[in-house]
C-alpha cells in the first residue's frame, strides 16, 4: 500500500503514533453528522454516524464510501480542473478515512466484542481497498498531469499534487503486475503481523505467582489476585498433623501498568526479579511475529527499489536517510553518556550502602524512587492529591483560554454516540471564529481497552467550500486507574505529564485549518509529529500553569510552589539515564529496520548488543523486552522522532514559550507559526518561522534539530 492513504494519527503516549491517511466531498456525506449528533435528544450511532447504531453498520458505511470513492474515481477521469482533481483525490481519502479512522478507535476501545469484530473486519476490508486506489493509473495520471501543468492556485494544492505523485510511485504503481501484487500481499501480511502482535501484548501479559501473600505490600494488594497452594502442614500445625493446609499467595500479572509499580514500590529483590524477568519475556510468541515482521517489511523496501525498510520510510522525512538518523542517535549518545554513567554510579553506591548488594536492572526503578524521595522529600500520592481528574480537565481548558481565547465547553452526547458511560464530549469554540472542532476524552482504564494512551483522529479538518469547514474531530484515550468513580481518579504527575502529551496532539488536530484533510492536524512529517506533544509536557511542569488549577482534592488548597519545585527536582535526578534509554529504543529500531545481514541476526541478540553499547546499564540474559514494544509497528524505523521531536520542543520552549507561557501573544505565535499550518508546509520553514535560525541544520542532505536547548536544560554542556 502506498502512503497515499497514511496519516499520522496520535496514537501512542510518547507512546505515540502513525497510522494511516485517509477523505469525503463537499457538501456530501458524511460532513453534518457531527452537528446532528449535538442535538440533545437525537438518536444516532457510534461518533455521531448514522450507520454505526449497531455493529453490523460497519459493513454498510464500509460499502458507502467505497461506492462515493468509486463515483469519484470516475469523476477525475472525466479530465475536471486540476483544482478539482486535487479536491476529489481529497475528497476519496477524507470518505475512506473517516471508515477506517471509526473502526480504529473502536477495535481499540469498544466494550462490546461484536463492534470490535465487526470494526477489525471493516479495518481490513478498507485496507484491501486501498491497494485498488493506490495503485489506479487513471488517479496516478490524473495527479502527473496537474503537478505537470502547473495550473494550481495554492501552494498547499500544488503540495498536495507533489505528495500525491509522490505517494503512489512509493507504493510501487510504476511496477509490472507480479511485483504489484506481492507489494499488496506483503501489505496485507504487515497489518496481520501488526495485529498479531499488538493481540498477544494484551491477552499474554505473562504472570508470576508468589508465595507467601507476606512478600507483597499491602499498598500493591489492589493490583494482585489471591492464590491458593497445599503445603505439608509443620509441627506449628497442631490441628492438622500429617496433613496439608492451604498456603495465600499472589499473582502478579505483569502487564507494563502493573509491573511498573511492583517494580517500583516492592522492597523484596527476588518478588521484583521474578517479575522483571517474566514481564520483558511476555509474549514469547512477538519474537517469532517480530521475525516475520521485519522479513516483510525488508521484502517490501527492496521490491520497491530501497535497500531497507529504514531507507524507505526515512526517504520523506526531515532526516532524509537512516545514516543521518545514525549520525544524530551517536551524537547525542555520546554527549549523555558520562551523565548517565555518573548516575548509575550513585544508584549503585546507594544500594551498596543499603544493604551490601550490587545492582541489577531489575533494582532501577525501585532504588530511584527511593532517592527521590530522600532527596526532595517528594512523594507521589501527596502529590497526586492536587491533581484530582477533573481538575486536571479544568486545566486543559485554563489551558486553551489563556493561549488561544477559546473555550472548551462539555457537550451532550446523543443516544448511541459514545461508546462507554465514562466518554466526555467537549467542543472547542472560539468567540470570533465560531466552532473549531470536537474532542472526545475516554481516560479511565477498564479491561479489554487500548492498554497505552493516544491521541485517535476521527476526522481531519479541511476546506470544504469558501464559507464551510470540516470540523476536526479527535479522541484522547488514556488508562488512568485507581477508581471507578472520575471524580476521585486522582494523577501521578507521570500521568499528568501523559495527558498534557496527548493534549498537545489534540491540540495540533483541533487548531489547524488546511484546505486538505492530508496535512490537517498530526498528519506531518515522521519527526514533526512529536513536537507539539513534547511543548505541551512543558506546560504540565510549570508553576505557573499547575497553580491556575492544581488543588487538594478534599481541602481546595492550591499546589505549593515548594512540591512542584520539589516534583521538578525529582523528575531531572535521572534524566540523563531516560534520554539514554531513549536513544538506545531508537537504536534498536533503526538496527533491526536496517539492512540485513545475511544469514540475519535473531533480535535478541541484537536488543542485547546495543543496550551493552548505548546504555550504562547491562542486559539481562533470558529477557527479550523488545516483545512489548509496540512503537515497532506504529513507528517502524522512526521511534527517533521523539528524540528529534524532544530537541525542537526544548527550542520552542525556551525561546518562544518560557517567559510568559500563559499569553495570547505567546498562544498566537504557536498557532499561526506552526499549529494552523499541520503538514501543508515544510516543517523546516515552520520550525525556523517560530523559533529563528538556529533550531535546525542541514547534514548530509538531511536535516537535524539543534541540541543546544536540550542539552542546556538537562545541564549536559
């Protein structure tokens, strides 16, 4: 399948997210659904349409934009203006988006198994469908013909001609008729393996079982299941000699919520070895997917004439090529390493003073958190006390009003619209423009749903005429746990920082106004996509912003400035130990993308070598922690983007944002520099248009961000 039809959907926390890109013509379809469903009372189906009131709606709204997408097809062959051609071409990916972006976020959250089912087959089904369009000469001739003539209007129209030409040759129409059909098939076997792997991750968490119940704090009790053995009763047993009795015990299940906190708050070394080791094992059967993974994609960049997967991907990026991406993952391992090196060093000499012991992985997070606390007197549940959910709501809306001069204001949700008693609806809605778009938020976490958080498109906005614009439509999924009452859902300030991320993806969606769904919102280049996101984890550390709606959920008090410079303290202690493992993911990504050796290496292997190679910590024989990590599929060969991403946001941060975050001046410079614009501009002239010379450079034909800001930040110069 060619890129003509992807998008980069926010669906990842940093964590987050590419998919595909997807259109519907104007005036037609499916544009007003979103308006009737706001209507109190209304009966509608899942996300305001009409079809989706019962599963089986998938298939019918599947067939609609097929059929819409097939009468434009005919359409452009009828030889209309270029400025049409380009609309409808938009027009075929906004209908055919808008399917596939629903069944999307309802495989990944519904509740109800018959939506799911129904949604993974419409997903698959439009999928093949794609492979129809992306690979349709009369498109492909039709879009030559415009991007020859040069008769467009707009830049952003002759952007999108360019995109498109360059889309479709990507996707191998230029190939004889075998080639082609391999190139489909090995899509199709892509999206399976994806979904393989992604399945396992859920239903095989992997578990240990541990004896006796004692070993487990009581505080982590709510996160285990009781469990029961026979044992030998002893001699102490005077009621049942030479018989058994019944011994409690735990299982942990070691999904990455769940295996995070025994890590972190167990004192038992050996309960948390046993968990590390069986958690980064699980799911055995990843390796095997991940195998074949790797083969297909390396299969498919070669048929299409690149010599890796990596080369491929990378061909229409900032970064342009994996040697440039290799070249900036080595300079910044280098400039970290020695911090990192000096804060393994005072883990291993705490745990040392401690109890006589030498470090192992598996001790990290619990011996960093103990140092945190001691060292800022900082503890998380004191902190999450000011972050009650709904506050935290109220501050993405402080958020958007101090910046931008809109409001976020709840609306109803109509009969059949949302899919679980927990969604909230909100509406974006500035005084003088009017309505800019809708925001779904699904934040609690229930069994069965999307395990990660993600910013899911819905719908792109786009100019559908000159006075009617399609609204954006987003969701943010997270799994918050700790109630199953919102309004006593109280934040970590990790997961404060994770929803202010998605927040920003949000953001990016809401706020653009393209002439064309294909660049509204997060559907940019691979290592832009990442930066409003990264911005807006800025905004969830700053006093500034925390004081504006941060308060104890029972006493209303406003969050100290001594906690949040506290919460800062403790959150820069390890930093560079986190930028290090950031840069060692990319690497593994980048690695196993790359060219093939021959014969290849097992994954494993290579996991193993590079963290011995760009992290100070050593590698545990028997775990394959790669198994779980699903930004393989999402981000295949451009994980770097976070990094990429992490540098551009330090820039913005500090030169255009920091001294008064809170501004509509500051608010203004964002959205008309950078946020409005999504993807219908180079991200080079973007970046430099916000933020001035400096905030990039151009390396062997490709670009990279300026570290200077980041490196300040993390005090690494």
């Amino acid at each position: 399948m060619s890129i003509l039809f992807r998008r980069y959907a926010g669906k990842l926390r940093r964590n987050p997210i590419i998919n595909f890109r997807h259109s519907d013509r104007p005036k037609i379809g499916l544009l007003h659904t979103f308006a009737a469903a706001s209507q109190v009372g209304a009966t509608t189906g899942l996300y305001g349409y009409h079809h989706l009131k019962t599963p089986r709606g998938f298939q019918r709204f599947a067939d609609d934009a097929i059929e819409r997408s097939g009468e434009l097809v005919t359409y452009i062959s009828s030889t209309p203006s270029s400025a049409e051609v380009i609309r409808a071409m938009d027009e075929i990916s906004n209908t055919v988006c808008s399917v596939m972006d629903a069944a999307e976020l309802c495989r990944n959250t519904h509740p109800d198994r018959e939506f799911v089912d129904e949604a993974n087959k419409t997903w698959m089904r439009l999928h093949e469908y794609l492979h129809y369009l992306n690979t349709n000469h009369t498109l492909y001739d039709a879009v030559k013909k415009v991007e020859r003539e040069r008769h467009l209007l707009t830049e952003e129209a002759h952007r999108a001609a360019c995109f498109l030409r360059a889309d479709f040759e990507r996707g191998g129409i230029h190939l004889c008729v075998e080639k082609l059909d391999r190139v489909n098939q090995l899509n199709i076997e892509i999206s399976q393996l994806c979904g393989e792997f992604n399945e396992n991750i859920v239903i095989d968490p992997g578990y240990v079982d541990i004896f006796p119940s004692s070993r487990i704090p009581r505080n982590l009790h709510r996160l285990v299941r009781p469990i029961y053995r026979s044992t030998p009763a002893t001699s102490s047993d005077f009621l049942y000699p030479g018989n058994t009795v019944k011994e409690i015990g735990f299982r942990i299940t070691t999904d990455p919520p769940t295996l995070s906190s025994i890590l972190q708050l167990t004192p038992d070394e050996e309960v948390r070895k046993m968990a590390y080791v069986q958690g980064y094992s699980s799911p055995q059967a990843n390796l095997g997917i991940l195998n074949k993974l790797i083969g297909a994609r390396h299969e498919l960049a070669q048929i299409l004439g690149y010599r890796s997967y990596a080369e491929f991907v990378l061909k229409n990026s900032m970064a342009s090529s994996p040697s440039v991406v290799m070249s900036f993952l080595q300079e910044m391992s280098k400039m970290v390493r020695s911090s990192a090196d000096e804060e393994l060093k005072k883990i291993k000499d705490f745990k040392r003073n401690k109890c006589l012991l030498s470090l192992e992985p598996w001790d990290e997070t619990y011996y960093t958190a103990i140092m945190k606390s001691s060292a800022y007197n900082f503890d998380s549940s004191v902190v999450a006390s000011y972050f009650p959910l709904p506050q935290c709501i109220e501050g993405l809306k402080v958020l958007v009003e101090s910046l931008f001069g809109a409001t976020f204001c709840s609306v109803p949700l109509a009969p059949g619209e949302s899919w679980h008693p927990d969604v909230i609806k909100m509406l974006l809605h500035h005084p003088e423009e009017g309505d800019l778009g809708y925001l779904y938020l699904d934040l609690q976490s229930r069994k069965g749903k999307y395990p990660g958080c993600a910013h899911f498109s819905l719908k792109g906005g786009r100019q559908v005429s000159e006075t009617d614009y399609q609204l954006p439509v987003v969701a943010l999924v997270c799994n918050f746990s700790g109630s199953h009452d919102q309004l006593n859902v109280r934040l970590k300030p990790w997961e404060l920082e994770t929803l202010f991320h998605e927040f920003g993806h949000a953001l990016h969606s809401l706020l653009s106004r393209t002439d064309y769904q294909q660049f509204s919102g997060t559907r940019v280049a691979l290592d832009l996509a990442e930066t409003p996101s990264n911005l807006f984890e800025y905004y969830a550390c700053d006093y500034r912003v925390l004081k504006t709606f941060a308060r104890h959920y029972s006493t209303g008090e406003v969050i100290p400035q001594k906690l949040v410079d506290s919460l800062e303290g403790a959150r820069n202690m390890f930093s560079a130990t986190e930028l290090q493992r950031q840069i060692f993911y990319a690497m593994i990504d980048q690695t196993i993308f790359g060219e093939q050796p021959s014969p290849p290496r097992d994954t494993s292997s290579i996991v193993a070598d590079l963290k011995t190679q760009y992290t100070s910590w050593r590698h545990v024989e028997g775990t394959h922690w790669h198994v779980r990590f699903s930004h393989l599929l999402n981000y295949g060969a451009g994980y770097y983007g976070y990094l990429y991403s992490k540098c551009f946001a330090a820039s913005i941060w500090q030169k255009v944002c920091k001294e008064d975050p809170l501004s509509l001046s500051t608010g203004e410079a964002l959205r008309t520099k950078f946020l409005q614009h999504g993807g219908a501009r180079e991200p080079a002239d973007l970046l430099k248009g916000l933020v001035g010379d400096g905030v990039l450079r151009y390396c062997d034909g490709g670009i990279v961000p300026d570290i200077t800001s980041l490196c300040d930040e993390m005090k690494l110069n």
